[in-house]
C-alpha cells in the first residue's frame, strides 16, 4: 500500500503547492488593499478601514473614528479598487504578450497602445478647450480619458494595419510597427507639447507620470467592463500561450490557430493597457515584471501564470501607490514614478539573466 500511495503524493505535490502560493498572493493582495485604504496623510486603523467597507455593503460595524467613513468611500477604497483592477490588467496583459512574442523581456504596450494613449490624452490635453460649446456638458470631465482610449485603439490598429499581409499578422511586423508607431507618438507628443501653454504643460506633466488620485467609484464602474473583458478572456488562451512556447508551427501542428491566437491577445493588451492609461497615466514595470515574479512561483504554464500575474500586479501596484502617499506625505509622488523606480532595477536583472542564457 505504501509503494502504491507515494507516488499519488509525488503527483499531488506540485499542484499543491501552486495552489496554495496562489492563495497566498490572493491574501498579499487583501493585506496591500487594507493597507493601502488605512494609510496616508490622513492615517485610520484597519479596523477602521475594513468597518466602513463592510458597513457599505449593509453591516453595522461601530466606527473608533466616525470621520473616517468620508476619507475611505470618497477617496481611499475607489483608488484601492482602482489600483487594484489597473496593476492586474497590466499584470495579465504582460504575461499574455510574453507568450505570444516568446520573449521574456515583452511589454504590454510593445505594439504601441501607450504610445498612442499618451498622444490621444494629450491632444484632448492641448485642444480639448477649444471644442467648446460642440461637447455635451456630462462628456466634458471626460475627454482625456476618452482622447486615451481612443488614441491607444487607434495605434494599435495601424500597427496591426502595417504587419499584416495576404490576411497573416507577422510578430516582427508588429515589434517593428509598435518601435515606429511608439516614435512618432513620441514625436507628436514633443511637438504639443511646445505648442502647450503653461497650464497645459504642467496638465501633461502630471498625466504623463501616473496617478490613481482621480478615481471615484462613477468612473471606474464605467470602466469596469473594459478591465473585465481582457480579464475574462486571456485565461482561454492558456493553453495555446503554452503550444505557443515550442514555436508557432509546432503550435499550428497542435490545432491552434495561432493568427487568432496573436489578434485575442492584442485584444486583451489594447484593452488592459488602453483603459489603464486612459484612467491613470503612464504607468511603467507592473507588466513586466509580475509575469516574470509569476513564472518564478508557480511555474511556466499559462493557467497558473494568468492568475498569479493579475494577483502579483494587483499587489505591485497597490504596494506603490501606498509608497507614493507615505513617502512624502502629505504630498504625493508620481505613481509612474515609483514603479519605474521599483521596477527599472528588476528590468535590469532580467535583461541580464537573458543576456547570460543567450547562446
């Protein structure tokens, strides 16, 4: 009986183990939630902090700090699940792009969905005034965020537009086509930006470095969907992202249709990082490197990455937020900022692991 359970318990190790670190991010993930609600300039207990969100959802929970209720429901836990839905998008989009490309060193905005958000925002940024009396007064406080999206759909589409030939995608054309769409992004953003008064400038500048300081529970329930879909979706790529590792022909003689494969993940890349930047600004790393933290805790198959990258992002980026409103309080760094700094210094580690693995 023994010669015959000790393999059962060889096979049932691993799975286990995957299933609890998973359990373990979801929990991290709780705890950077808590933490995130409960701290800033305007500090509260996390008692506190969980008592007025359950009392939202119908409990009543006495309150040590009665002037806690407004700072949490008005700005705190919007901005946690915001924060939340955005480092996990990114997260997810990251690891599905890496697949895809068969690089480790992929970034969900490669194919010039950042590129194109950013100039859309700032074009709505720069000229968005002068539309004047045309815009309906309920779209107004929502331009930018609009231009955004539209600009990242758009760049995304004419990269799309330029690798593709006789009805096939090609991966160099779209790396290629996302560096050049990326630098004229860049070179249109540099010209509107001279073009900008001061004020606009300094508009651009705070944009442009990332911030979940404007999220309200209206705006991202309307984005809700947008976050979802891409969520939802990329888990049914999970096992083609793994043919996709032995090469696409290999992948082809497996019976997955590898051009519907690379249009649903830049599907879900446009989607994650085009309504992320539409709502927060550039933010850097999160896509990169949680994919890469994911692989090293649960493994290479997709259906255990997917879901530790969106735990993983989700934690990144709550844990930066939270840096960002204590480092410097009761001032506030740039989101865009903090990640960049965390994440610059991995992203050099990475590059250099794969340099040292390159034959």
């Amino acid at each position: 009986m023994a010669v015959l359970e000790a393999p059962s318990s060889g096979l049932t190790r691993g799975p286990r183990r995957r299933s609890l670190r998973v359990l373990a991010l979801a929990a991290l993930v709780a705890l950077a939630a808590a933490l995130s609600a409960a701290f800033g300039s305007y500090a509260v207990s996390l008692r506190d902090a969980m008592a007025v969100l359950l009392n939202a959802l119908g409990l009543s929970i006495a309150l040590q700090d009665e002037g806690a209720t407004a700072v949490l429901l008005v700005a705190r836990w919007p901005r946690v699940l915001l924060g939340s839905l955005v480092g996990a998008s990114l997260g997810v989009a990251g690891a599905v792009m890496q697949g895809v490309f068969r690089n480790p060193l992929a970034d969900p905005g490669l194919c010039g969905v950042s590129s194109g958000a950013a100039l859309g925002a700032v074009l709505m940024l720069v000229f968005g005034g002068a539309l004047g009396p045309s815009v309906p007064p309920w779209l107004a406080p929502y331009l930018v965020t609009l231009g955004s999206f539209v600009g990242g759909v758009a760049a995304v589409l004419l990269v799309v537009k330029m690798a593709s030939h006789g009805g096939r995608t090609s991966t160099m054309g779209l790396v290629l086509g996302g560096v050049a769409v990326s630098a004229i992004g860049g070179a249109a953003i540099g010209w509107l930006t001279f073009l900008a008064t001061d004020a606009q400038l300094r508009s651009i500048t705070f944009w442009s470095l990332g911030s979940l300081g404007n999220a309200t529970w209206k705006s991202t329930a309307a984005a809700l969907p947008l976050f979802l879909i891409p969520l939802v979706l990329a888990p049914t790529l999970a096992r083609a992202l793994d043919a996709l590792l032995l090469g696409e022909a290999e992948a082809g003689h497996l019976g997955f249709r590898v051009e519907r494969i690379r249009r649903l993940a830049l599907v879900v890349a446009t989607l994650s990082v085009g309504t992320s930047v539409a709502l927060c600004g550039a933010i850097g790393f999160v896509g990169l490197v949680a994919p890469h933290l994911a692989r090293m805790l649960v493994g290479a198959l997709h259906r255990h990455v997917l879901p530790a990258s969106a735990l993983l992002g989700a934690a990144l980026l709550l844990a930066a937020d939270l840096a960002a409103r204590v480092l410097v309080a009761p001032a506030e760094l740039p989101l865009g900022v903090v990640t960049a700094t965390l994440g610059a210094p991995v992203f050099l580690a990475l590059l250099r692991g794969v340099l040292r693995g390159a034959p």
